[in-house]
C-alpha cells in the first residue's frame, strides 16, 4: 500500500472513529433519510431547500446559500427488528434487538471564501445493517451460536460550491468512504460458497471508497427554487474476511443515487420543500443480485453471484419549516417509499430487514442568540410487515420467513455561526 494510500485510510478510519456507531437500519433501505439535525426535522427534504453545512450530503450546491459555521448533531436511533419463520405448521418469531440503541453523530463546516464561492467540509454517517439475534433463526437449519450483521458506513465529503450567476449555483463533493462489516452465526452457508472460511464469525473487516456528489440549485424568483443532485456509486475496497459471503468476492459498494427537488416560500417566514430521490441497489451485485441462483448453483461470493435481492427504491419527501420568530422556528415532514425486499427474498433479509417505507418527522430549533442554536429533531417509522412468498427454499425445508421493522430516532444539535 502507498503512502497517500494509508494516509487516506488512516484519516477515514479516523472519521469513523469520530463517528462511533453508524445506523443500524437506515430508513429508505439502509441509507439516511436526512442528513443534519434541521433536514431531518423536514424529513430529509433539502435538494432544494439548504439549512446548513450538512447540506454538503444532500446538495453541495447549497452551500451558497447556508450562512458560515459549524453545526454539530447526534442521533439516538432505536430500531426494532423481527423475523418469524412458518415451517410445518408451526410459526416461531425471533427479536433482532439484542443491541437496540445507536448513536450516529455529524459534523459539518462551511466558510464563504469570496462572495461567490463557498467550501465545506462533513462527515457523517452515510447508512448501515445491524441486526443481533441472541436465539438463531437459522439454528433449525443447522447454524449456532447467536445470529447477525454489522455493517457501518460512513463518508468524509469536502465540497465546492460557485454562484454561477445569481441565485443560480453548482457544486461538487468528494465522497470518501470508510466501512466495517462483521457477520456471525451464519457458518450454514459456508457449504453454499466460493470461500468457505471467509462466511462467518471472522471479526470485523474495513474497506475504504471513493465517490463523487454534484449538484445544482437555482431561485427562480422569491418564492421558487428548484434543485438536482447526483451522486456515483461509491467504489469499496473488498471486504476479504467475507469473500465467501458478498458477490464479487467480498465487494459491497455504496449505490449511485440521484433525486430532484422544489423549495416554495409563499411567505418569508414559510418553506415548503419537496423532494424525490432514487436509490439504484439493484446495481450492486452484493446488495441486488437474489439469493435465487444460490440454489441454482451459483455459490456466494462468486462474480455476480447471490445477494440480498434488493429493488431500486424510490423516496418521495414533503417537509415545511415556519420561523415563528427571531429565536424559534419548527419543522414537520413524512415521506414514503416502495421498501426494497420482494417476499421471495426475505430468508436471507433476516439479516438485514430494511422494509420501512413511511416515516413521519419533526423539529424545532432554538437561538439564544445570533451566533448559536440548539436544533431537534424526532423521526418514527411505522412498524412495516413483509411476509414471504416461497422464501424458504426447498434445500431447507421450504416454508416462509417473515420479516418486519420500526424505528423511532431523537436528534439533538448545535450550531455556530461565524
């Protein structure tokens, strides 16, 4: 490995370090359904509809817009995950909670460097799996021990934005990513694979990335502002520990996304925002490929090989922000998607039971003055249910698993501004 090499690893590893925890279960899939304490308030809403420096992981455009600083936040992020398996007649139910709490921090800074041009600098926790299941499902089928995944995916993005005429700006951020994954109690699968010693219970393994995010925002009159983003999938490192267990030989990239957005303010104390968004899983092998040709010969960990059958999901998001007065202003927003798994796909989703599609939001922020603020932010998502439809293949006795999810997340934050 070079020298720039292990300093670009070192310093990600290091971002991640800062950051702890990644989200167990993000909302839309497993990525974010906003990034910073205010956009979460609107439901992620903010392609058009910049608040601050976390803008950088929607839009990088809007950092021409966010007065300079620094804004600081945290996460509490309380998901519940449940599987039950109906085989023979007989249903058991198993809880994926055995670590229930996550804590996800972000940071992020902005400075206008001349009246036209602004840089910016975030990181933040960019998506993520975890489930822990202290009674196996797949003991019956011969697994032990207790059951799981852990992956955590974070990205430092430094970011340039330019007015290019006014009210019109385009901007640009490097996605640098760090994960970690570890899987246990799923060595049952080693006889299904490329790489039998590299399935289950190796540890944690890490792999850095690199990506790209533009973006383009523009005020058409007082009242109207319209905004796109684009973001490249971010390519990973393999993950070696697991190259029997993800296609590709251990490969898990981040997923491309882009997304459209429209900002109303009718009044200037109102802002109505909305939003739509593509996630594109079906393009990661490891994340889109169905489990479906592991029974048809394919073994896990080979080129293209099985994954977890996630669909392309698309998110549409509608927030509103009213300033009430010079020290208070409230938030409130929901947004929905088509969850990823099909119900043929829910054996192996067991792991990873992304299937929230509505989630309903709120905030408010504070100022004590006119260099600081305190913001908060809450966000449910209610319980989703996907019952299988012959998920259980015939080599393990056929049948159904099913699978379902809630999530309940408190944000709390701080902002600076220079």
């Amino acid at each position: 490995m070079s020298t720039v090499a292990r300093a670009r690893t070192a310093g990600i590893a290091l971002a991640l370090g800062t950051l702890g925890c990644a989200p167990a279960l993000a909302t839309n899939g497993y990525y974010a359904a906003g990034y910073g304490i205010k956009a979460e308030g609107v439901a992620g809403a903010g392609i058009a509809f910049p608040q601050d420096s976390l803008t950088i992981a929607t839009n990088p455009a809007g950092l021409t817009g966010v007065a300079d600083g620094l804004d600081l936040g945290i996460d509490f992020f309380r998901p519940k995950r449940q599987a039950t398996l109906v085989q023979g007649g007989g249903a058991q139910s198993f809880d994926g909670d055995g670590t229930s709490t996550f804590y996800v921090p972000a940071i992020g800074y902005s400075r206008h460097v001349s009246t036209h041009l602004a840089a910016g600098i975030a990181l933040f926790g960019n998506g993520g799996l975890q489930t822990d299941y202290a009674s196996n499902p797949f003991a019956r089928f011969g697994a032990t021990g207790s059951a799981g995944v852990d992956l955590q995916q974070a990205f430092l993005s430094p970011a340039l934005a330019y007015e290019v005429a006014p009210g019109h700006s385009l901007g640009l951020a490097v996605n640098l990513g760090y994960q970690k994954f570890h899987a246990k109690g799923v060595g049952l699968f080693a006889d299904f694979s490329s790489a039998p010693g590299a399935v289950s219970d190796n540890g944690y393994d890490n792999a850095t990335g690199i990506g790209a995010r533009i973006g383009w925002i523009s005020h058409l009159n007082d009242f109207i502002a319209v905004g796109a983003t684009w973001e490249s999938k971010t390519k990973f490192g393999k993950f070696k520990k697991y190259a029997g267990l993800f296609a590709d030989q251990g490969g898990f990239d981040a997923p491309s996304t882009y997304g459209v957005g429209l900002a109303l303010t009718p009044t200037k104390d109102w802002t109505i925002a909305l939003d739509w968004q593509q996630i594109e899983y079906s393009k990661v092998s490891s994340v889109g490929d169905s489990i479906a040709s592991l029974f048809s010969g394919v073994p896990l960990g080979a080129s293209h090989g099985p994954g977890f059958g996630w669909r392309d999901v698309s998110v549409i998001k509608l927030g509103a922000a009213y300033q009430v007065n010079e020290r208070w202003s409230v938030r409130a927003g929901a947004s929905t998607n088509r969850q990823p798994i099909p119900g043929g796909e829910t054996f192996f989703n067991i792991l990873a039971p992304g299937v929230v599609e509505t989630h309903f939001t709120a905030g408010l922020s504070w100022r004590p003055n006119a260099m600081n603020e305190i913001n908060l932010s809450v966000l449910h998502a209610p319980k989703q249910k996907v019952d299988g439809s012959g998920s259980i293949p015939a080599a393990f006795g056929g049948g159904e698993s099913n699978i379902s999810l809630e999530e309940t997340s408190i944000g709390i934050g701080w902002s600076h501004r220079l």
